[in-house]
C-alpha cells in the first residue's frame, strides 16, 4: 500500500470536514431565521390582534337588543338562585365533572314542537328586516363572540394589574368558555333541535343546508353560554365595566337571532348554563 496515500486520506477528509462546518456557519443564522418565521407564521395572532385586524362595524341599535335583553338579565336572578344551591352542598372546591352533571340538569328541557314552531316564525319576520350593515354588524359578531372579544376585554384589564393576578384571570377565563362549550354540545347532542335556518334553509341561503338534514342544533345557544359565562365573570373582576360587558353580550346573543342561528329560547337555555358557569368560576376562584 503507498504510504503516502495512507497519509492523505485522513486529511482529505479533514478537509471535506471542514468546508462543511464552514458552509454550515454560514447558513446557520438563516436556518434560525427561517425556522423563526416558520413558527411565527404557524402560531395563530392573539385576540388583540385579531380584532385589530378586523375591527367591529357598527352594531345594533340599543333598541334593537332591548326586548331580548331584559330576558336575558332575567337568567342571571335564577342562576343566583340555582347556585346558591349547588354551593351550599358542594361548598368552593372545585369540581367540573360534578359541576357539568349538575348545570345541565338545570336547563329546562326544549319548548314544545308548537312553541318552538311559534319562534320560528318571530325569526323568520326578523329577517325580513335585515339590511346590509345589520347582516355585516351579525357575521362579526359571530366569528368573534365565541371567545374573542371577551379575551380582549380580559387583556384591557390585565394592563392594570399585577402579572400573577392577570395569569389567574386568565385560567378562569379560559376555564370558563370551556366548561360552556363542553355542557351546550352535550346538550344540544341529548336535545337535538334543528337550528331555524335547518328547518326553513331560505333562512340562510349561504348554509347551503342537504334536504333531510337534522343539524346543527342549536338548543342552548354556545354563544349565549360563552358570553353568559365570561359577563358573569368579568363583572366579578372589574364591575366598573360590567354595563359595557351586558352590552356586548346582548349584541352577540341578538346577533344570533337576527341571522336565523338560534330562537330566543336557544338563548335563554344558553345563558342560564353560562350564569351558572359563571358564578361557579368565581366561586371556585374565591371572587
């Protein structure tokens, strides 16, 4: 064998080695940058930012949300009522399996076929009044009135607070519009009512709904339990603010009857749940 070979070859190597480490500091700071944007693209914007994105158009007149309103304020006297009674058994522990198995026991059962038939036909003359701004005013409302808004109003408050206070807000929060989806799906899988726009499609023509379909359902309402259950609960924690709170939650639920999504009864379902969610949060939380 040529010795000289046996000598090259390890530095050979040695060499190949080491334009590769060199190319690779040099592309290096570009992988980091690249993989940075990456996951800066995959990680969805905050509430805040989504909002500002796309900011509210101008909503409902007062006048507009009032009938509806002042019977949505009538479930928060029942759900005090009905906590009262679930503290005074269970105490603050927390516990949200026996909670969930409670709360929805306590949501009445669905109206009858001839008053739901009567809610529909209030829903269908509603339509007949939509206009464009009141159909934009609607769409924004529910994109964002599930959990959107009321984390922006969490955030406002968290500017003025203590970090550790805002993080435990924030939980509660979170935990709150959990617990309201959870109970309203598993509500509306027992009950099984035809939202207003399944049982007459021209409703919303934009649903594009099968002949013969069943769903969605749409009793309780999850954007009143969410909106319901967040009040309840940002109220606790600023009541500085709590008209504006009601005054958002009247907008989102009024929105869901205007576009056909829910009769008032949905509504009502969902924001006795979302009460009770609520007081049970702050309950738990010692608010």
């Amino acid at each position: 064998m040529n010795p000289l070979r046996s000598i090259r070859w390890p530095y050979a190597v040695i060499a190949v080695v080491a334009v590769v480490a060199a190319a690779f500091g040099l592309l290096r700071p570009q992988l980091i940058q690249t993989s940075a944007a990456s996951s800066a693209q995959q990680k969805k914007p905050g509430a805040t930012a989504t909002i500002k994105q796309n900011p509210p158009p101008a909503l409902f007149s007062d006048a507009a949300i009032t009938p509806l309103s002042k019977q949505v304020a009538a479930q928060h006297k029942k759900a005090d009522a009905l906590f009262a009674q679930w503290k005074a058994q269970h105490g603050t522990t927390r516990d949200d399996k026996a909670f969930a198995a409670w709360a929805a026991r306590q949501v009445p059962a669905p109206p009858s076929v001839k008053a739901r038939t009567a809610e529909l036909h209030q829903v269908q003359q509603l339509a007949k009044t939509r206009t464009a701004a009141g159909k934009k005013a609607a769409t924004w409302l529910e994109l964002y009135g599930k959990k959107d808004i009321w984390k922006l109003y969490l955030h406002d408050q968290r500017e003025l607070i203590p970090a550790a206070q805002g993080t435990s807000e924030k939980a509660q929060l979170k935990s709150a519009l959990k617990l309201a989806k959870t109970i309203s799906d598993q509500l509306a899988a027992r009950d099984k009512q035809p939202a207003p726009f399944v049982l007459d499609p021209t409703l919303r023509p934009d649903k594009h709904i099968k002949p013969g379909a069943k769903g969605p359902y749409s009793y309780p309402s999850r954007h009143a339990a969410r909106a319901a259950a967040a009040v309840t609960l940002l109220s606790s924690l600023a009541p500085h603010r709590a008209e504006d709170y009601q005054w958002m939650q009247d907008e989102v639920v009024y929105s869901r009857v205007y576009m056909a999504g829910h009769v008032p009864s949905d509504i009502l379902a969902g924001t006795l749940l979302g009460d009770l969610i609520g007081d049970y949060e702050r309950a738990v939380a010692g608010n």
